[in-house]
C-alpha cells in the first residue's frame, strides 16, 4: 500500500500541483510537510485517489 501513496504524492508533485518538503508514512497514517496553490483541493485529490486505490487493493485481497 505504500506504492499508492508514492504514485499519487509523486504524480502531484510532477504535475506541478504540489510541492513536497518531506514525508513519513507510518502503519496507519502519513505526516507530510507540502505546498501548493491551491492545497485543499490537490489534498482532496490526494486522498479520493489514494482511498479509491486502497480500497480497490484490499477487495483484490479478499477474492484470491
């Protein structure tokens, strides 16, 4: 689950919407220092993204 978090924080970051100072992602959450022009909104893209990605991985789990 760590490559959703990466794929999604690097796509925003190479688009330009968001610029990311550091990370840490832990078991069960993140911390993050960013910036953006508009962060509310690529933070709502963030986790729309990564929580769709999670949860399609966790159902792929549950049917092998």
């Amino acid at each position: 689950m760590f490559d959703i978090i990466i794929e999604s924080l690097s796509f925003l970051r190479e688009t330009g919407s968001l610029k990311i100072f550091s990370y840490v992602i832990l078991e069960n959450h993140l911390h993050m220092i960013v910036s953006s022009e508009d962060l509310s909104n690529n933070m709502m893209r963030f986790k729309s993204y990564t929580a769709r990605k999670i949860i399609d991985f966790a159902e792929s789990k549950n049917n092998t």
